[in-house]
C-alpha cells in the first residue's frame, strides 16, 4: 500500500470511530505492522490531522474537530462544483 494510501486508510478508520483507537487496533483493522502504523500516526499527528489523548495505559489516536469540519466542508464545496460544471 502507498504512504498515502495507508494515510487515507487510517484517515477513513478514524472517521469511523470516533471513540478513538490505539495504534495496535489500527494496526489490526488494516493488516499493517504496528511500527508502520506508528509512523503513519506521527506524520499525521505532525500534520495537525490526528491527535494522541493518553487514557490509562493506553494512547488513543483521534481525528482533530477542524479537519472533519475541513474535510465536510471541501467534500460540499466539491459537489457544488460538479454541479456547477455540469450546467
């Protein structure tokens, strides 16, 4: 899988749990080793997309509230525009 193909993996995974997850079940949902989801996790924490809480033992990753707001927002702006080109 590409880097940014496994980004847009976890990406998507985390859209799907909002109740967060640890990097191992990450690592388990999408069948990669858990030091490569570890490096994938940290890029995007460094890119302000993902964030860490650490709960007990364990560190849950989630999606940061502006990038789902991002995200929602520049999927609307993009039917608009489909929209918009088909007329």
């Amino acid at each position: 899988m590409e880097k940014k193909d496994l980004k847009k993996a976890i990406i998507e995974l985390l859209q799907k749990h909002p109740e967060g997850l640890t990097i191992q079940q990450i690592s388990n949902e999408l069948k990669i080793s858990r030091i490569t989801a570890t490096k994938y996790i940290h890029e995007l924490i460094g890119a302000e997309i993902v964030y860490q809480r650490k709960v007990g033992k364990a560190k849950l990753c989630y999606l940061k509230h502006k990038y789902i707001q991002k995200v929602s927002s520049d999927e609307i702006l993009e039917e608009l525009r489909k929209k918009l080109s088909k007329k």
